[in-house]
C-alpha cells in the first residue's frame, strides 16, 4: 500500500511571524492521522520553522533547489544547505518556475539530482497549460517533462522521489478538473513509470497540484491513483490544510 501524503506550498508569502503561526497550527491540529504532511517554506523562514517541526510528524521542505552544487551562482540555495536545516523534500519544476523563471526541463533535471545527492527528496512537478490540453498535448508534455528526468538520472531515481501532477490550466483560471479528469492523468503517469519499472511505479506517490481545498480533497483522495495533494492557497490556513489533510 502506499502511503499519501500532503505537501504545503505557502510560495512568497508571510512573515516570520506568521510561519511560525501557521506551523504552530498545523503541528497543534495534525492528530493520530498517518499520513505523511510537509511543509515548503519560503528560503528564510526554513530555520525558524525547523526547529519547530522537530520531534513531531510535520516534515519541511524547500519550494525549489539550485542546479548547481556550488558556486558563484548569485541568489541560488544549493541542497546542501537546505540539508543544514534538515529539509526532508524539495519542490522541482514547479509550474510557476516553469512559466515565470525560465526553468526548463534539463533545468529541472538537474535540480531533482542535486536533491538526491544530499538525501532530499524531489517533488517532481509536472503538467500542461491551457493551449497544451485544448491542443490534445498533456500526455505528450508529461512524457517530455519525466523523459528530460528519466534520461539523466536513470527510471531507478524514482525509488526516492514524488511527483506531483499540476494541471496548469485549472488553476487560478476559474476552471475545475474533475476527479475523473485528474485521476486520468495520474493513471497515465503511473502508467508511464510501470511500462519502465512496475515496483516503483507500484509505491511511488503522485500528488494532485490543482487547487485542492477543504471542500473537493476527499473526492480528488478517493481516486485509485491520486496518493495526497500539493496545497497552495489552502495551505497558508491552518484550519483550511488540515481539513484537506484529515481528509485522505
């Protein structure tokens, strides 16, 4: 059985004040649930926030890691260091990367192997824009998107790394997937991963990163091959993330 897991995304937002709140919160309300839960956390709130997720199930994670060990690389975090403050995952490929930074897929590539070498684990973002889906291309953009993956860092890599499907077009455009439609592309990636080795596709989690709240987590959850979610706005409410996350 594999085991689900929900991932916060809180993004550019809140004061150290108010992360150490929001994780208050969230650590206050997490209960006897087994599922697994994380939090990725703005670059500068990661020590604060470490050192209150300690000895509790609520793990920290990164929105994003560099492509490069070391270096002069100005305003990148290596995984080394995010290692320093004992960052369980790291997010890759985050369609807002993609589209607004200029992340391309080798980029990402190398960012999911940087991760690993320090022990992290890779959330995997993968997923179609609006004119991709309305062009019948989101199978043909997730293979290409897990291929650039695939090919540097061998189908094996996948033992220790997430992925999380974002259907770009669903999110924060007014349009909804349906559990039908998210639970489609999630088959297909597991799918994709079984044709190259069954046992990893078998145990791997894949997350749905299209704007899951309180009030359609258990529907998305219930799908076969939907294993948690990748929570945005939801996440910067304690009440709201717990809600999605006492749901699975």
């Amino acid at each position: 059985m594999r085991r689900s897991l929900v991932v916060g995304n809180w993004k550019m937002n809140g004061t150290l004040a108010s992360a150490e709140l929001l994780a208050k919160g969230i650590i206050a309300g997490l209960g006897d649930n087994s599922a697994d839960i994380a939090v990725c956390v703005p670059y500068v709130h990661l020590p604060r926030v470490s050192e209150l997720v300690k000895n509790t199930s609520l793990a920290l994670g990164a929105q994003n890691v560099a492509d490069k060990s070391s270096g002069a690389y100005t305003g990148e975090v290596s995984a080394a260091m995010l290692s320093e403050f004992d960052c369980k995952y790291a997010l890759v490929g985050h369609s807002e990367r993609r589209s607004y930074y200029g992340d391309t897929d080798e980029s990402v590539a190398a960012r999911f192997c940087q991760a690993q070498e320090q022990n992290i684990i890779p959330v995997l973002c993968v997923g179609e824009t609006l004119e991709q889906r309305e062009q019948d291309q989101t199978f043909a953009v997730i293979n290409t998107q897990l291929d650039a993956v695939i090919n540097l860092a061998g189908i094996a890599a996948f033992n220790a790394a997430v992925i999380a499907y974002e259907p770009v077009w669903a999110i924060g455009t007014g349009k909804t997937a349906t559990d039908e439609q998210a639970q489609e592309v999630h088959q297909y990636i597991r799918q994709y991963i079984a044709a190259k080795d069954q046992a990893i596709a078998d145990k791997i989690q894949i997350l749905y990163g299209g704007s899951a709240k309180p009030d359609n987590a258990k529907g998305l959850f219930a799908m076969p091959d939907i294993d948690g979610g990748l929570i945005g706005g939801a996440s910067l409410d304690a009440e709201s993330f717990l809600k999605i996350y006492h749901s699975i």
